[in-house]
C-alpha cells in the first residue's frame, strides 16, 4: 500500500467526486450541449461542469493556491508559488464520440516545479498518481516502465495531427517520421488522450510516446508519473522542458534515444 501525503488525497478525492457527474454525462452523452472551439476540438457541457467541481474541491482544501485551467484559464492565487494546473477532461473527442478512453488530469505545481501528478481514467477506475521523489502508482500498486530493449518489439503511441493543428510541411514531417517507427517497431497507436498515453507508458503498457502542440494541462501530471516511473521524459529536441513548445516524447530508458532519433524536431 501506498504512503500518500494530504495534497494527493485532496486530488485523488477532488478527481473522484468530478468523475461521478462525469460519468452520469457520458451516459448521456448524446443529450449534451456541445458547442464547437475549433476543428477537432470541443468543448462540452461537461467539460466546464468538471472543471468547475473541481476548483470547488481543490480550492476548498487549499485556498490559497492559484489555477492553471484548461477551460477557465489563468486564475491567480495568494500564494503565487503554487497552482493546480487542470485539463477536466483529456480526450474530449472520445468522449463526444461515446469513447470511453479519457481523463480527469490535475498536477500540483509549486515553485514551478510539478510535484505531485493525478490521471484518473475513471470508466476503468485506474487512478495513476505520482509525487516527487516517491515513485509512481496505478490505484494502489507501484508501476515501473516496461524493460524492453528491442524497438521492434515495442508498441508507440502517439498523437497524429488532426484539423489544422500543424501545418502541411508540419504533417509530411510527421508522416515521414510516423513511417520511420511503423517499419522499426510492432506498431503505432492513436487512443486520443496524451495524458492516458503518457500513464500507460509509466505502466509499461506502451514502450513510449511522441505528439507534437500539447499544452501544459496535457502533459503536466504525466511528465511527472513517466519520470517517477523509471521513464525520460524530454521535448522532441532531446532536451528538457517539454511545457514551453508543446512538443513530448516519453519511453523506458532504452527506447528514449531510438524513437527520439526517428522522430527528432530539427532546431
Ligand atoms: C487532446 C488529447 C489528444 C491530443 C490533443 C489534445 P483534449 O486534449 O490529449 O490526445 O492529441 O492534442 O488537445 O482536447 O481532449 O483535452
Ligand atoms: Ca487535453
Ligand atoms: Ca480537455
């Protein structure tokens, strides 16, 4: 059994009593008042619904903390060194879509730093949750990253580009590079939610993970569950801080530097 602090309870109890509407929502999902933000990209009822549940729940047990959120986006609080940074829902097309593949993700960030990480998929009760310094966990049990070493038994995920989130040179770059994986590995796959992608990689269900224009509410919690786990995590440069462009590639520590140099960004 885990040893947990209070933070982590507090997000782990904020995720669960946000997904029991979220849920009742996905059963209806057809009901829902959907509004469109962009190609590919919806926002619905439910999207706002969550979110607002829990900066009630977070903002209760800490109220002195600030927001990063997918939805409402920057809200200051008293104590500038610390925020919650949120995407209520992480895979919105899924869920539109009656996919039961998405999440609620939360990460703590103080002084700048992610130190504590929450992704709850909660149609197959897996909670992955990770803070600083005290390894990675699936609900109540301790996930490492897989131990393959060989890129053509591994399995990738990744997210392929949909609508005009990259340009056209921007996409042939991504097939070329997509082409690059399929014939070195077992296989490539698209599930729609880099924060499920990045906890399965913890998991070691995936051997990594590569996707290009996230933002931060994406990847916060699971750059931290990765790296917690035994994975590198860095940008599509090779280099450290994936938050300021978007760009992510997480794998064991084996397979880091292979995928990184069939899917490496040029400066
Ligand atoms: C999206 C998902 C998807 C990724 C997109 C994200 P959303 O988040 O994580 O897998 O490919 O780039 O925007 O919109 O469902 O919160
Ligand atoms: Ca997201
Ligand atoms: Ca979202």
């Amino acid at each position: 059994m885990a040893n947990e602090s209070a933070t982590i309870t507090v997000m782990k109890m904020a995720a669960r009593k946000a997904s029991i509407r979220l849920k009742r929502d996905y059963g209806e999902v057809g009901h829902l008042l959907i509004s469109k933000k962009g190609p590919g990209d919806f926002v619905t009822a439910a999207d706002v619904r969550t979110e607002k549940i829990l900066r009630e729940e977070l903002g209760k047990a800490r109220p002195d903390f600030g927001f990063l959120m997918e939805e409402s986006g920057e809200i200051r609080g008293n104590d500038y060194n610390r925020r919650w940074i949120v995407d209520p829902i992480d895979g919105t097309t899924n869920f539109i879509h009656g996919l039961a593949h998405f999440s609620i993700c939360i990460a703590l960030e103080e002084y700048g730093q992610v130190t504590a990480g929450l992704i709850f998929d909660p149609i197959n009760e897996e909670l992955f949750w990770a803070e600083k310094g005290t390894g990675a966990y699936l609900n109540d049990q301790r996930v490492r990253v897989s131990s393959q070493q060989n890129l053509k038994n591994s399995i990738f995920a990744t997210g392929i580009p949909f609508g005009n989130n990259l340009s056209k040179i921007e996409q042939n770059d991504f097939l070329q590079k997509m082409q690059g994986v399929m014939s070195a590995s077992a296989g490539i796959r698209r599930f729609g939610s880099a924060s499920l992608d990045l906890a399965y990689v913890a998991a070691g269900r995936f051997e990594g993970y590569w996707e290009n224009k996230l933002n931060l509410w994406d990847i916060a919690a699971g750059i931290l569950i990765v790296r917690e786990a035994g994975g590198i995590v860095t940008d599509l440069y090779g280099k450290d801080y994936m938050a300021t462009n978007g760009s992510i590639i997480a794998a064991n520590p084996s397979l880091h530097k292979p995928l990184l140099d069939l899917v490496k960004l040029k400066v």
